[in-house]
C-alpha cells in the first residue's frame, strides 16, 4: 500500500499533537499553519522585527524532528525559553533562530526549510500565508478585537460569544499550501482552539475552496474541552457548524473523531474551576454535518487533559487506511452519556461528564498532583 499524504491544518499546540504521533508512522506529513500569532515570544519579534509569527512554526518543526540523539538535543534547544535577561526573558531559542534564519536568508520560507534541515525533521511545515495579517473577532455585542491575544486569551467581555473573525489585511495563499491540500489523502482539521487556531486558516483566500475541491478524506478532531470567551458551552455540532460555514460549504465532513475515556474526576474538577468543561457529543445535531463517528480512547494520561499523541495518530490512521469501510460508531461507547440540559456552571455536577474514579495504581501521581490550568492548554479549545 502506498504511502498516505495526509495534511495537518491548524496552529499551536493542536497540529504539535497530531504531528507528534503520526510523525513515526508510515505516511508523508505536511502542517499548515495558522500566522496570525500575535501573543508572547511571537508577538514581540512580530512587532519589533516585521517577521511573520514564529511560535507555531516552531511547535511544528520540533514535533516533527526525529528521535536520534542529536535530534533531541535540537528539540531541547528550540523548547529552551529564557526567564531573565535584558530583551531575552521570555523569549524562546528556537523563535530567535528562527528570526535570525529569516534575517540570514532574506524571507520565512528558506529559514524553515534551513531550520527543518537542522531538526531533521520527517514531513514538511507550510505556513498557509506570507500575508502579514491580523485576526480581528466581532463580537455578538458589535465589539471588535484586533489580534489573534485579544481572542485567544480574552479579558474584554468574556461572556459575550463571538459573532465571527476576520483577517485584516486580507491574506492570500503561500501557493504550496494549495498543492498539498489538492494531492492530500487525507485532511484533518483539529484539536485546537476554533477561532484562534482552526478556522483563521480557512480565512486565507483559497485555502477553503482548495479542501473542498481536494478529493482527501476530511476528519475533523473534537477537541477535549470547552473554553471560556471562545467556546463556552459548546457542543461538538458547534464545532462542525463553524467549519462547514468557513469553509463555505453544504457538504458534511467525512468523519468525526472523538474521545470516549471517561475523566478523571480531579481533573474535571480543576477544570471546571477555570469554567472549562468536556465538549458533549449531541450526536443528532453532529450526524447532519458529519458522514461518520468515530469513538476512540483518545485521552492521555496525566494531570492535564490532553489528547494521547499516539492514540490519536492511530485512531487517524485507522480512519484513512480504511475509509472505504470503516463502520460508523464502531468503538465501544463510554460508559456515560452527556446530557445536554445538565451543562451547568457548577462543578459539583461532575458526574453529568461521565469522570470516573481513579483507581490506585491508575495514576497515582495525577491523583495528588498540582494544577494550574491555563486556557492555552492544548486541545483545550
């Protein structure tokens, strides 16, 4: 069987999740990447320098790069952020070697290409535009925000839901991009933070016409949780609903990836205290905008809630190898069932999640572990 082209759109720390596991299996990768990042390391060297963000570049790269000594050495290096210094502090090494290829090679094209040789990395990172763009939000309240920070990790108005998002300038597409999607077997879109990560790539003139022309199979991965000012209360229909509607289509996605491993009960709590709960499968609602479902024990273990790297390469590859007969809702279900009327503020009604007990020899550490959850933690979206 020949090799599969699968493409990876998205942005953060999603497209590091998915990468990372399908980078050891047996298939040629590419990432498309969002360049809208306007917040920390990225956004300074954006203003300071004029460069395009660096951040998701780097994430892509390093989940890309080889297990060899040398190879983990380089991840390490590119990981590394300084926490004192004079203009250093919080700035990562492999965002300044990346700013410094740029400078060194004239554009943004051959310092990945450089810094994909150095990493060694297996697969290709694209970044969907060369456009310097800014993505802006209106809110349903007629405010609008400038800046892919001001949306992602939003302090103005954070109960007022989002109406839709914008690139101003408008961005046109880095022509490979195209290529890519058009000779893709598959592509997947997601985990990842929805307005921050996800859909501003399809904001880029040609790309949502591309997938939906491209003959790949389209998967779309449902995130774990909800977040606050970006998808609160959302369901997994909502999910779909904005992708079909950036994407400019009637046509249903192909298939529906999503976690059934009951949580932790310390975990949905801690999360819950931050107003993050579990993304509810309404199943009706998703079989409308979805051709299939497909159930899979997806969640890593750990004290954060975050989808297994390798889990969810496998549960993809299963889905492209096999899409021609691949049985819908063919995992075993959970053993809970999310009720929608019973999404509720409070953290005391965990059981509506389906959280389960965690046994003593399941994960001892997460049990009396301490955590601080952050909005921008992956598959949080």
């Amino acid at each position: 069987m020949s090799r599969k082209n699968i493409v990876v759109v998205g942005g953060g720390t999603g497209n590091h999740t998915t990468l990372s596991g399908l980078r050891a299996l047996d298939c040629n990768l590419t990432a498309v990447v969002a360049m809208t990042d306007s917040g920390g390391s990225s956004g300074r060297l954006r203003k300071e320098m004029g460069h395009l963000p660096p951040g998701d570049l780097r994430r892509c790269l390093m989940a890309l790069t080889g297990e060899t000594e040398a190879a983990n050495l380089m991840r390490r290096l590119f990981e590394y952020r300084f926490t004192s210094g004079d203009g250093l502090n919080g700035h990562s090494f492999g965002n300044l070697l990346l700013a410094a290829l740029t400078e060194v090679t004239g554009n943004t094209v051959s310092a990945i290409s450089e810094a994909a040789r150095l990493l060694g990395i297996n697969g290709n990172v694209l970044p969907v535009t060369l456009t310097r763009s800014n993505l802006c939000a209106r809110l349903q309240d007629g405010t609008c925000l400038v800046g892919e920070s001001s949306i992602d990790l939003r302090q103005d108005k954070p109960d007022v839901g989002i109406d839709y998002i914008y690139l101003e300038p408008p961005a046109y597409v880095y022509p490979p991009v195209i290529d890519a999607i058009m000779d893709a077997d598959a592509i997947v879109l997601g985990p990842g933070d929805i307005f921050t990560s996800v859909l501003p790539n399809l904001l880029v003139e040609d790309v949502a016409r591309a997938i939906n022309e491209s003959g790949a199979i389209k998967i779309h991965v449902c995130n774990l949780m909800t977040k606050p000012g970006e998808s609160h209360r959302f369901q997994a229909s909502n999910f779909l609903s904005l992708l079909c509607e950036y994407l400019g289509t009637r046509e249903p996605l192909d298939f529906l990836l999503v976690n059934n491993t009951p949580l932790p009960p310390q975990l949905f709590h801690r999360y819950a205290a931050d107003s993050q709960y579990p993304v509810l499968l309404d199943e009706d609602a998703c079989m409308t905008m979805v051709g299939r479902i497909v159930r899979r024990p997806l969640l890593a273990p750990g004290v954060f809630l975050r989808h297994d790297p390798t889990a969810l390469a496998e549960a993809i590859m299963e889905i492209v190898e096999g899409s021609g007969s691949a049985r819908t809702h063919d995992a075993a279900r959970s053993p809970f069932v999310f009720d929608c009327d019973h999404v509720n503020e409070s953290p005391a009604f965990a059981t509506e999640y389906g959280v389960h007990p965690i046994a003593a020899d399941e994960d001892a550490d997460a049990a009396g572990a301490t955590l601080t959850v952050r909005n921008s933690d992956p598959d949080g979206g």
